[in-house]
C-alpha cells in the first residue's frame, strides 16, 4: 500500500474536501483515510511554516503590484535588515 500524504477540510455535511487533487495515480481506488484533526492545545501554538495558502497569495499579489508601481528597495537595505534578525 502507498501512502500519500494530502491537507483538506471536512465541510459541514462531513464531505473531505482536498487542497490539491491527488496526481500520479489511476482512478478509480478504494482507499483507507486516516483523518487527524488538531487538539485544541495543538491549535494554540502557531507553527510559523503554517502560514494559510490565502495569506501566502495575498502577500505575493502585494509584492506583485508593488514591483509593477516601482515600490521597492535596494537590495542592499534588505541584507541591512536581515542581518539584523
């Protein structure tokens, strides 16, 4: 058996919904699903790699836009500013 691992969500009729569609396989499988849901304490600790895809795209659209307009920096102050981390 082959695992492969995928994120989604269970909608309110308890549907998974998927991210992303599985690729690189020929349908259709009976499949085992094993859904592990978050604790509540796991949901207070924010894992700074989980940053939501919708926030990820916003941010690039952002950095997008603000290239086209000619808002940007050298990239001499950027190194400046992570060096300071």
């Amino acid at each position: 058996m082959k695992a492969i691992e995928v994120t989604g969500k269970i909608d309110s009729a308890g549907n998974l919904i998927l991210d992303e569609p599985i690729h690189g396989t020929t349908y259709p499988h009976q499949v085992r699903v094993i859904v592990l849901v978050p604790e509540p304490t796991e949901t207070e600790e924010v894992d700074p790699d989980d940053t939501p895809v919708e926030e990820i795209k916003a941010s690039l659209r952002r950095a997008l836009q603000q290239a086209k307009t000619g808002q940007t920096r050298p990239i001499s102050e950027l190194w400046e500013r992570i060096d300071a981390e």
